[in-house]
C-alpha cells in the first residue's frame, strides 16, 4: 500500500522516500525509547470509561453485550472483547494493546508522510511534518515534548485517527491508480468510523462520504460505477445498523444514546435560578437541576424506580471494576428527557447555543479541554466533582497559552481549510475539506469541554496540508525573487 502511495517516483525521489520512511521509522523507536518510557500504557480507561462496557460481559458474553450496549456503537468494544478473551491475563493483554497503539502511532507518522507528498508537498516539508507528527498531539501545551497521551491510553482516539487518515490514503491511491476497489475500501473504512465513534453520525458522517466515493468514480466505466453504487447502498445498510438496532430494542433511532446528554451542553452556562424558573412555568421538568451524565442510581431515584430484572448489562448500576454502569436501562430515559429539556430552554434562551457555540470552538483550537469563557450555571458531568473556573489572563504566560496558541491554531486550521477548497476539484483534497469541515461544525456544535480532543482526530489531515502550504508559500516567493 504504502508503495502505491508513492508510486510514480522514481530515481533519486524514490531513494528519497526509502531514507525518509527510514529516518521516520528510527525516529519513532528512539524517541519510545529513550524519551517517553516514563509514560507506561494503560488500561485503566477498561475499568473507567464510560465507553466501553464491563470487562466481564466484553470476556464471557461479548456478541450479546455487544448486541445489547446502547451508548457506542460496536466495534471498538468489539476490538478490545477480542483482545481480552484470546489474552485473559490483563498483564498480556496490556502488552498487546500497548504494542497495537504503539503500532498504530507509526502509521499515523508514515501516514502523514505518505498524505502530505500526495497533497503535492514537497519532500523537505512532507519529512519535517511527519517527524514534528512524532511528538504530537499534546493535551496541553506543557506535553509538547512529552508523550502524546492518546497512544498511552486505551480509547477510540487512536484508532479513529488512523481510520481517518486511512480514509484519505485510500482516496489518494484511487485518485493515483484509479482501481475501483480503493474507493470501496474507502467506504468500507467510513462505515468503520461511523461503528467506533458515535461523533461521525451513521447519516451526517457517511452519507457525504458516500456521495463523495460516487462523484469521484463518474469518470470510470459503467460496470465500474454500478460497483461502487452496490458497495455505497450496501455500506449505507451496514451504517445505519447499530441506530436500527436502537430503535428496535430502545425506541430509539441513534448511534449512541448519550445524544440527549451530550447536546444538553448547549445550556451550561444557565444559571440555577433561572432553570428553577423554568421548571416552575412547566417549560422544562425539574431533570434540568440534576447535572447530565449522573450516576445510574441518581436517575433511578429521580424517576422512584427501584429494582431492575433486566440482567447485569442493563441493570446493574455498576460495572465489577466499581464504576458506574452507564449501559443501565435508565439512561435511555434520562438521556431523552435531556434531550426534550434541552430544545426548550433554547427555544426560551435562544443566546445560550451562540455562547456554548463560541466557548466550544474556543477550546476547539486550544490544547485544555473546559477552558471557559464564563462562569458555569451548573457542572459539565455529575460524575466529575471537579469545579472549572473561567478563563483568566493574568501573565504573559497564560496570554500565551489562552489567546495566541487558539488564534494562531485556528489561523493555521482555515488556512489549510482553504486551500482544499481551492483544490476542490480532487477528490482527496475535497474529502479532506469535508473532515475538517464536519470535525469543526459538529464539535461546535455539539460539545462543550472535550472539543480539543476531537480536533485531534484531524491534526494528522493538518500537518499534511501544512507542508503542502509552506511548500506553495515558498514556492511563489521563489518565483518572485
């Protein structure tokens, strides 16, 4: 594959490309090895996360937890169900979650590489991208020139980084060879996305992805577009399965059903007060005083149900590893309350969704998640006793760390936006407009506190289009002077 990215060079380019992958590969090890080795990987989001089910049901019941889990969508609780039935010591499995992320930070650095030289960037640019890749993506800037988190940490974030960027080296191969099944794998890879992370919805993320895989094949043979038009239709079914499934058993069409919880964000900032006056005029129930994402046993109190008899995955309030239980029955309720309360109070306060707006792509180009702009009415999570105070500027410090870092990242993220849309024209660079397109709005628009995190997940997208940028800046000062 990564020969096909590369393909058409030749001579003393493709010698280029073997000492630059080289030089990657031996820069990746040593900085694991000799700078990062006091970041050992963990496990304990397995015991924590509210992503990912009771590592009991992922070991003796996965294909019916799996089948039963409402909050995710499957595949990754799928992924880490397997590791833990083939290696059942939690020793083993850690060395081989640690090698599998390890693994996949390569193939973001080579990726990167690989994407930035088939944006059209030059060799110097495209290298000096993928090895400042090696260090990134800091949770904050003090991370720099530490261990990037996200592959020390058993999550999605890694994964989907890869797939994402896999997406558009699978574009990039089409575009270059122009074989069909490149463009199928890549909507193979786009049905993966919506099965891992809620955040790429099954009709807002892939139906653009695959209208995109339809408008790049229009040029090939008809056998060749009804292929891709079987592949679309069939990856649409596969998407949309998990929503389907929800529906049947929950009464609910969604890909996760913390939806009602997470756009509840768009009312943080409501004071007390005010929600109380609400709750007094009937505009919303008295749920809106409990902060979203509560324990399990918060809900069931408030709604005066005790007992369950629906089986541990849906019943118990917590998982064996002592943390809640957020596949509880329960939160398919609360969440939808959430839901109905939150479209109320923005019908009644209408500014409310352009501050939390604001707020979130404030923290979306910064480096700290729940960096906000005003006071909070009420706590981000209920399960987070943890108070976040605004903003504030008081040195040249944190003027540095909360002004110029976001201004200067958001400048770079439009910049390269940009110019993907002056390249619209190639379908690579158009898929990779939609990604940023969609990370950002969706981000904004549905996230209040993480929304740093999912910028990452485009970051690698960036770092290409930055060495394509610099490599056309210079390019035209050169033909000036």
């Amino acid at each position: 594959m990564f020969k096909q990215l590369l393909m058409g060079n030749t001579g003393s380019t493709a010698g280029f490309h073997t000492r630059a992958v080289a030089f990657l590969i031996l820069l990746f090890i040593t900085t694991r090895q000799l700078l990062f080795t006091g970041f050992p990987f963990s496990m304990n989001f397995l015991d924590i996360g509210m992503q990912l089910l009771d590592p009991v049901d992922l070991k003796g019941h996965l294909v019916d937890s799996l089948f039963r889990q409402h909050t995710q969508p499957p595949l990754f609780n799928a992924l880490v169900g397997l590791v833990l039935k083939i290696f059942p010591d939690r020793a083993v499995a850690l060395n081989v979650f640690a090698f599998l992320y390890a693994v996949i930070g390569l193939l973001l650095v080579l990726g990167v590489y690989a994407l930035a030289i088939n944006l059209g960037a030059g060799r110097g640019w495209s290298l000096a991208a993928a090895s400042i890749f090696i260090f990134w993506p800091p949770d904050i800037l003090e991370q720099i020139f530490n261990h990037p988190p996200p592959e020390k940490w058993l999550s999605y974030d890694y994964p989907i980084m890869l797939l994402l960027l896999s997406m558009a080296l699978f574009m990039a191969i089409f575009r270059n060879s122009g074989k069909i099944r490149w463009l199928s794998g890549f909507l193979v890879l786009s049905v993966m996305m919506v099965w891992t992370r809620p955040f790429f919805n099954s009709l807002l993320w892939f139906i653009p992805t695959a209208l995109l895989a339809v408008w790049a094949s229009r040029d090939h043979t008809k056998g060749e577009r009804r292929t891709i038009y079987a592949v679309a239709i069939l990856a649409l079914i596969l998407s949309v399965a998990p929503a389907a499934k929800n529906k049947v058993l929950y009464g609910w069409f969604t890909d996760s059903t913390f939806e009602g919880m997470n756009i509840a964000s768009r009312t943080l900032f409501l004071n007390q007060a005010s929600l109380k006056e609400d709750v007094l005029k009937g505009v919303v129930t008295p749920l809106v005083l409990i902060p979203r994402f509560s324990e399990p046993e918060v809900y069931l109190r408030y709604y005066g149900i005790s007992g369950t008899g629906r089986g541990p995955l849906l019943g118990s309030v917590e998982k064996s590893t002592g943390s809640p239980n957020w596949n509880n029955f329960i939160m398919i309720r609360a969440s939808r309350e959430y839901q109905a309360n939150t479209l109320a109070l923005l019908k009644s306060h209408p500014l409310q969704l352009i501050k939390t707006t604001l707020n979130g792509i404030y923290i979306f180009f910064g480096f700290e998640s729940h960096r906000y702009l005003w006071p909070l009415g009420s706590k981000p999570w209920g399960f987070w006793n943890v108070t976040f105070e605004p903003v504030r500027i008081s040195d040249f410090g944190s003027f540095l760390n909360a002004v110029v870092v976001p201004v200067v990242f958001a400048v770079v993220f439009f910049a390269v936006m940009w110019l993907m849309y002056r390249q619209r024209r190639d379908p690579l660079s158009l898929f990779i407009l939609f990604a940023l397109v969609y990370t950002f709005s969706v981000s904004s628009l549905a996230e209040l506190g993480h929304n740093n995190l999912f910028r990452k997940q485009v970051d690698p997208m960036l770092f290409a289009g930055c060495a394509l940028w610099l490599t056309m800046f210079f390019q035209k000062r050169g033909e000036r002077n």
